[in-house]
C-alpha cells in the first residue's frame, strides 16, 4: 500500500470546521469532518473507520454541501492501493 500524502486544503478545512460546529450534523458527518480537519498541514491519512463516515456522508442526501466537501477531502486522503 502506497502512502497518500494529500493533504486538506484551506476550503475544505473551512467546510469540515463548519460542519463540526453545525448542531444538526450527524455522527458520520462529524467523524469525516473531523479526519478531514486532523490532516491538515500534515501527512496523515484517513483511517478505515472515518473513510467508512466519509462514503456515508457522501451518500446521504440530507447533508450539506460543506459536510459532503469535508467528507470528500477525507477521503481523498485515503491510503493509496497499488
């Protein structure tokens, strides 16, 4: 498996911010924006457990556009397979 050095761009650390303070999102949401958010200036990756948070985001069609972006970035971040 290959390391993905990707990283979280200020628009999408600016959607996962958002979506962590929203009083409406749900867990999933909160658990992508939250991996989204840790990975930012650094090269860690999305972990199985946030990845799975991150494609139910994506999936939902009650989530918002920030949460669906700082679930994107998430998973963007994803270890590469070769």
């Amino acid at each position: 498996m290959a390391k993905n050095t990707g990283q979280t761009g200020p628009r999408a650390a600016s959607a996962a911010a958002k979506t962590l303070a929203s009083p409406s999102a749900t867990k999933a949401e909160k658990s992508a924006a939250a991996s989204a958010l840790a990975q930012t200036k650094t090269a860690d990756q999305t972990g199985p457990r946030a990845a799975s948070a991150a494609a139910k985001t994506l999936a939902s069609p009650s989530a918002t556009k920030a949460e669906k972006s700082a679930a994107a970035s998430a998973l963007a971040q994803t270890p590469s397979h070769k």
